[in-house]
C-alpha cells in the first residue's frame, strides 16, 4: 500500500532542507517556524525517521532526510516546469492548417484576434504534417459526408473570380484562363467547376483550365496574370474587400467540401474555446468587415 504524506508537509520539509532553517522556511511559505516545525515533526511521525538533527541555530539534514530532500527537489521543480508550461500554453494558441487557409484568412486577420483577445497569441504553421504538432488545434479541408456536424467550421461555397464581368468574358476572342484545384489528397472532393459552368450556362471547352494542387497557387496566378480562379469564397473574401478579385456572373454554388476541426469538443481549455469561437464565426459568416475591424 502506498503511503500517504500531505503535500504540504512535503513542502514545509523541501524549504527547510533548501534554507536549513525552519525560520526562513517560514518566511518563503508564508508561515510560522511552529507551522514548518509541526509540519516536519508530522512527516517524521508519518515516515518512522529522522528527517533533520535540530541545532541551536540552524537544521541539518540526516542522511535519510538528503535522500527525501533530493527527490523533491526534483519533484517540484518538474512540478513547477509542468505548470509553466501549461501556463505558456493558455497564454498562446497554436493553429496547424493548409498553406491556403493560413496565409488567406488565419494571417491576414491575426490582428484582428490580437485586437479583440489581446492576452492571446496566435500561432500558426503549415503544411502536409502539421497534425504531427503537439498540442495544436487542426483546422483541416475535408469532405463534408465524413465530417461530423459538430466538428465544422464551415462549409464550402465556390464561385469563379476574376476583375471581368461575364459578358465580357463570353465576348473575349481568346479562350479565357481558368486556374482551379486537382487536390494531392484525391480522396477529396473536387471543386465544383463543372457544375458552376452548368449553372451558368457555360461551356468548359470555351475556357483554358489550369490546375494547381493547392488554391492559394491559383489565386495567385490569377491576380499576378488579370486571369480568372474557381476557388472557395472563404478563401478570399478579404482579397474581394480588397479589389483585387470579384465574384464573376452568377452565384456561388454548394460544394462538397468543408474546413473542420478533427474532434473539436477535445480542445477545452478557455482560450482554444474562444478561438474555435472566433474562427467559426470568420469562415462562418457571409461577409467578415466586424472581424476584419
């Protein structure tokens, strides 16, 4: 059976063998030398031993008492790195998710967290094996039939965008450039470009469609050549409130796709809550101005 010793006893005992004096055990405890002495003579009882030989002036440890006092100082010094740390980890919320949803909504509204949740620090990284990250919440793309309701964040509609009107478009003597994603993960759904064609009465033949295998590639290009991209509204809405795209045509259309949070409901701690709070209502809502504020 183990043996059951208070913890505060252990830290009467830990300060006086540091100080080797009940007095100023005392002093960094907030207590009376009485309290440490009836603490220690308490563990002594506790233990069948001899933790300390009392002088006039001052303590010293015996030898069983070196071997105690070497065990907690071990102890609570890993006690008091583990509450630091966890600490660290209220005070910063580290964010792993797609190169896209990083570097077109996560950063360019990291000011905006810092605005309203100013004891927070977000961090974010990126990339294919970010999951791997400790201690990190995932906002992943998935297909929405594999995704719990409770685990969505939001889910994905699609629209062309560009800087010309449709009619302008349909009228070009060239083929018009479409830049869209083949995803790497073929287990995803793709981006519904056929059926946004369909809706607009359009024809995929009467278009150049170039894929990249991430949708902040194609934005890019898209911006950097005047050209047109099929891509998720989320990801660039603050680059429409910007003027540097425009929805083009008709309205968006539903795709099969969403960005989640693998088991959300795990991440309990106050400041991931309002952070899972704060990017459901970011990707979540039609327009993002009070968020961007």
């Amino acid at each position: 059976m183990a043996l059951s010793v208070s913890l505060q006893a252990l830290r009467a005992f830990d300060a006086a063998a540091r100080h080797g004096s009940f007095k100023r055990a005392a002093e960094e405890l907030s207590l009376t030398p009485t309290a440490i002495s009836h603490h220690i003579s308490k563990l002594e009882d506790r233990l069948n031993v001899r933790l300390f030989q009392r002088l006039p002036r001052k303590v010293l440890l015996t030898e069983t008492g070196l071997l105690l006092a070497n065990a907690t100082s071990e102890g609570f010094a890993t006690i008091e790195s583990a509450l630091a740390d966890i600490q660290q980890l209220n005070e910063v919320v580290q964010v792993s998710t797609t190169s896209s949803f990083a570097a077109l909504v996560l950063l360019p509204a990291q000011g905006a967290f810092s605005a309203r949740y100013p004891d927070i620090s977000m961090q974010v990284s990126s990339g294919e094996l970010t999951d791997n990250l400790p201690n990190s919440i995932p906002v992943r793309l998935g297909n929405i039939k594999d995704v719990p309701l409770e685990d969505r964040l939001s889910e994905e509609q699609y629209n062309l965008f560009g800087n010309k009107a449709l009619r302008a478009i349909q009228n070009s003597a060239d083929r018009p450039v479409i830049y869209t994603t083949r995803w790497k993960n073929r287990a995803l759904c793709a981006p519904p470009l056929d059926d946004w064609l369909a809706h607009n009465e359009l024809n995929k033949e009467d278009f150049v469609i170039r894929e990249f295998d991430q949708e902040l590639f194609g934005i890019q290009q898209a911006v950097i050549e005047n050209a047109l991209v099929f891509c998720s509204e989320v990801l660039v809405r603050g680059m429409c409130s910007a003027g540097q795209l425009t929805p083009v045509g008709g309205r968006s259309i539903a795709s099969s796709l969403c960005y989640y949070i693998p088991n959300k409901s795990r991440f309990r701690t106050h400041n991931a809550v309002k952070f899972i709070e704060w990017v459901q209502n970011l990707v979540g809502l039609k327009s993002n101005t009070n968020l961007l504020d």
